[in-house]
C-alpha cells in the first residue's frame, strides 16, 4: 500500500511565484506599532516601503511616485481606506487606477471584507498581520498583475 503524499499548503509554495525584492509598496495606516510591523515584514522580504500615515498623504505620495502594490488599512481618521482606493481607482491615470491593492483591517467580519472588495481592493488580510499570509497574498497579486498585461 503506497502512502499518498500531501499536497503542499499554498503558502508553502512559493516557487511558481514572482520574486519581492526590490518590489515597491506604499503602506498606508495610522497607527505608528502597526506601520513598523507591517513595514518590518516587508522589509524582511526585500521589498522597498514607503509609509504613509494618513489617505491624503498616500494621495500625495502616489502622484510623485510608482508602486507595485498598495497595503492600506481601512479604519483611519477623517478618510478611510475604502475612500482611498476608491480614488485610486477613478484616477484618471491609469498606473494608478490598476494598482493591486490589499486591504489591512481588524474588522474580520464577512461584511468588511465584502466591502472592500467592492471598494477596488483585490486581497483583505486581518490584522494582527500574520506575515505569512501577507506574503502570500503579495505574491498571488503580484503574479496576476503580472499575468493579465
């Protein structure tokens, strides 16, 4: 009798996947522990991160600069981030408006993440920021953007 060998679990493999380094992300959230974690994370996986501590600040950072990814949080004062990557995505510049997008929140309610979907992101991950799941869902964006130009 052969014993059937396990499918490995999708965020172990990773080598059909395109690689982090030098990846440029804008990491939006307003709280100061969670943008040094998340931003720690990233890092870690040879990314290059720009933070941005509020949506207008993101606003302003994304017309100077180019990234190939967006994390934002959802729940920030004044505007939150479903307001931003609903602006991202009327912009009328087109790098802009196809930025992949994650979605960070500690509301981990079915709603929360229908709504952000709805509002343009294309990945929600919980917070607290488990970094292998963040990782993974990069790398999946990443290779469908990567796919469908």
């Amino acid at each position: 009798m052969t014993k059937n060998r396990e499918e490995p679990h999708p965020q172990e493999d990773t080598k059909n996947f395109p690689s982090l380094d030098n990846l440029r992300v804008l990491l939006v959230d307003d709280n100061e522990d969670s943008l040094f974690l998340t931003t720690f994370i990233l890092e870690n996986q040879g990314l290059q991160v720009t933070t941005a501590t509020s949506v207008t600040q993101a606003l302003e950072t994304i017309k100077d600069l180019k990234f190939d990814i967006l994390i934002s949080d959802i729940a920030m004062p004044e505007i939150d981030g479903y307001s931003l990557i609903r602006k991202i995505r009327n912009s009328t510049l087109t790098e802009q408006r196809e930025l992949p997008a994650i979605a960070l929140t500690a509301l981990s309610s079915d709603e929360s993440r229908s709504m952000a979907l709805a509002s343009g992101f294309q990945s929600y991950v919980n917070k607290p920021v488990e970094p292998t799941i963040l990782i993974t869902e990069i790398r999946r964006l990443i290779s469908n953007n990567q796919t469908t130009k």
